[in-house]
C-alpha cells in the first residue's frame, strides 16, 4: 500500500481530546504510516547500509563440503585402532582450493591444510605439532579422538535456510554470510527521499548577513544531517518566508518526494502557515503533544504525500525528529518501528517534575551517574551539543533525587555518532 493512498484524516485524534500523550501519539504513527512498497534488486556488492525487502535463503552449503579445521594428518578412525598410531603417508596432499584426487586408503594418513575438502576416507585430522614424521610415516601418540578437527559441510549453515530478515539494514558482516551462502544480489527498499522546508520571515542562511531581528537558520542543516545519516535521500526546499503562496508552492514541490518535514509554522498562530495550509487542504491533525520540548506537531497530508510539522525551536525540533519523526520514517522505509531503549542509570541531579507532559532533558554520563544542562530552554542550542543523549521523565509528577534511577538514551541509540 503506497503512502500516496493514505486518507485525508489518517492522523485524526478522537472527537473531544485535547492533549494527546507521547505513547499514544507514537501508537497512532505506527498504525497509521505503513511500508512504502518501492524495492529493487542490487548487486551484494552495493547493499551496505540498504534495508532487506524480501528474506534470502542459502544458496548452498556453508562451508559446502566437509573440510580440516587445523593444519596437520588426516586418517580414517574406523580403519585403525584405539591408542598410538604409526601410518604411512600417502603422496600428495590437500589444501584449501586444491583437493587431493581420489580416495584415501585405509590405514594411511595424508597431509591437508586448513580448509581443504576431506577426500573420502578421511574423517578425523590431528595437529601437525602433535604428530612425529619419520620415513615417510607418521606416529600420532595416544589421546586423539574420532572426528577430531573437522568441519561438517553446512556447519555453518545449510542450503536453503532462510537467512537475514527482512528490514534489516544490511551490515558489513551480514554481507560476508550471503556471499558465503552463495548469494550475489538481494532484494531492498528503496531510500527515501524527504522533502526539508524550513518557514519564517526571520530566518537568514549561513553565509548571508544578518539583520538584529533576524536568525541563522539552525533547524534545516540540522534535519540535513539527521536524515542523512539515517540514509534516507534529502529534497532540500530552502526555507520559506511567511508567505502563504511561497508556503504552498514549496508544499507542492515536496510533494514528490516520500514525505516532508517542515519547521515552524505548526501552531495556531497568525503567520503558521504549514498547519493553516494543511487545515486548509482538509488534512490538518494539530497534535498538542503532552511533551516538553515540542508541544505542537502537526500531521497531514499534502496532494497524497504525509507531512511531519515539527515546531521552530531548535531543540523541540530535534527531540520531536528522534522522538517521533525518525520511526515513523524508519517504518515507512521498512525497516520496522524502531524505538530505542533507555538504560537505567542514576541521576546526578534533583528536579521536582510536575504532573501531565513527558519531558526530554539534555543530559550526559559522569562518573557519578547522569547529570542535565543547566537550563532547559528550548532555545538553548548548546546544550544539544553539551548533551550526550536524552533522560525521560514520565508524564506523572515525580521527584528526582540523587541516585534515582532515570531513563537515559544516548544519541547513538538514535543513530547519531
């Protein structure tokens, strides 16, 4: 089912509710937005880092034949007696790519390497430092046992067992077991491409000069770089003045991509253009999030493509980008509803928190547990780069005391690094 065939009120809150809590607005998102079915077939060589469309199984055996785990003597166990052993060496040998031809005789012993395939009539290998060669034989003393050092074919894994799973991100290492298993390309989702629009009047770019009542604008090179190092595609909009007209039209151009993601301009005010075109369109759900940062969040669609209105406040548009925007992408790429787990860890701080908003804290690990930037404005930017990840407060009042357990996610767990 494509995105593009989402209904106009797919974000719709239930008549009557006015503040909708963390777990039920990530709930609605997980049931709402649904895989976009867009895969391709790719050589393995070009997979790192691509999302699995279809569940690949083994090609072939790995390893494909039984082979020596060790360099040293191989023998038949059932053609010779329990204890010391003297076996003349058969000519030749076997090696990793070069396997001996014919079949060994009983009561002889070949040298095979690391690897090598075991010929027939050949099924234990003992060690070359454990062995003595005299004469063209070996002596193997007592305490070897049957079956010592090989390796059975499909040890590993056996032809036709269903491999990686399906919305993994391939890895390196996952790329080294289907290459093993014999599999030369695999079926992926194709990225996303997100649409970035950042909206307002005060807003100049880096580079440019900027008046007393004017900003840099912080939030578009930021979602940038979340969104790429997330590996999704950007379609970068520019930013926007407070314009309706210039609003729609950069609403439009984004619309051909897989989703857009907007900044300011998501409230109820009089110059908030992306819910008021949103609304205007008939697809506006104004999310007042019980969450702090980043109250507003407003959801739609425009011409068929879902649109994630995240608020202007730097760092409420970074907490509500992992907090909400990042699995809803990760679901839509395939990839699954991903949802980090915090780690308990005790605080190295006091807050008296008050009852009805979850609440996101910049913090970072110290030798005594975890302690939060100073101020919690949501303007505060330096703090997100003071932080090394986030502590969440329940949406209960609460009464953190040194040593409380809190929940902490660092940032890597969001994929940033």
């Amino acid at each position: 089912m494509s995105q593009k065939r989402l209904s106009n009120d797919c974000f719709a809150l239930p008549p009557g509710v006015q503040w909708t809590p963390v777990d039920e607005a990530l709930s609605r998102l997980r049931n709402t937005l649904l895989p976009l079915k867009k895969t391709e077939i790719i050589p393995l060589s070009e997979a790192a880092g691509r999302i699995l469309a279809e569940r690949p199984n083994a090609m072939r055996d790995s390893p494909p034949t039984a082979n020596a785990a060790v360099d040293g003597y191989g023998f038949a166990a059932s053609s010779v007696t329990q204890g010391s052993l003297r076996l003349p060496l058969a000519e030749g040998r076997a090696a990793a790519g070069a396997p001996y031809k014919g079949s060994l005789m009983p009561g002889h012993a070949l040298r095979i390497l690391t690897g090598a395939s075991l010929p027939e009539g050949l099924d234990t290998v003992v060690l070359q430092e454990e062995i003595t060669l005299e004469g063209g034989e070996i002596h193997i003393p007592e305490g070897w046992k049957s079956g010592a050092n090989t390796r059975p074919a499909g040890e590993d894994v056996a032809a036709e067992t269903p491999l990686l799973q399906a919305g993994r991100r391939i890895q390196p290492q996952d790329i080294a077991l289907l290459a093993a298993c014999g599999i030369s390309e695999v079926s992926v989702h194709r990225p996303l491409t997100i649409a970035l629009l950042s909206t307002g009047d005060e807003l100049v770019q880096t580079g440019e000069k900027a008046a007393s009542h004017q900003i840099y604008d912080a939030n578009r090179p930021m979602l940038k770089a979340l969104l790429k190092g997330w590996n999704f595609n950007v379609l970068d909009l520019g930013a926007a003045p407070d314009a309706r007209p210039e609003v729609l039209a950069q609403l439009s151009k984004g619309a051909e991509a897989d989703a857009i993601v907007t900044t300011g301009g998501a409230s109820a005010g009089d110059e908030d253009h992306i819910s008021a075109a949103l609304r205007d369109a008939g697809s506006l759900s104004l999310w007042r999030i019980a969450i702090k940062p980043g109250r507003p969040l407003a959801l739609g669609l425009w011409e068929g493509t879902p649109v994630f209105g995240l608020p202007g406040n730097p760092v409420a548009a970074f907490v509500t980008a992992l907090v909400f925007l990042r699995p809803s992408l990760f679901q839509m790429a395939g990839q699954g509803w991903q949802i980090p787990a915090p780690t308990l860890l005790p605080a190295a701080f006091k807050k008296s928190k008050k009852q009805g908003r979850r609440e996101y804290l910049r913090a970072r690990r110290t030798g005594s547990g975890i302690e939060i930037f100073h101020s919690e404005g949501s303007g505060r930017i330096s703090g997100l780069s003071w932080a090394t990840g986030l502590v969440e407060l329940p949406d209960e009042a609460a009464e953190i005391t040194l040593g409380d357990p809190v929940r902490y996610t660092p940032f890597e767990a969001y994929g940033i690094f």
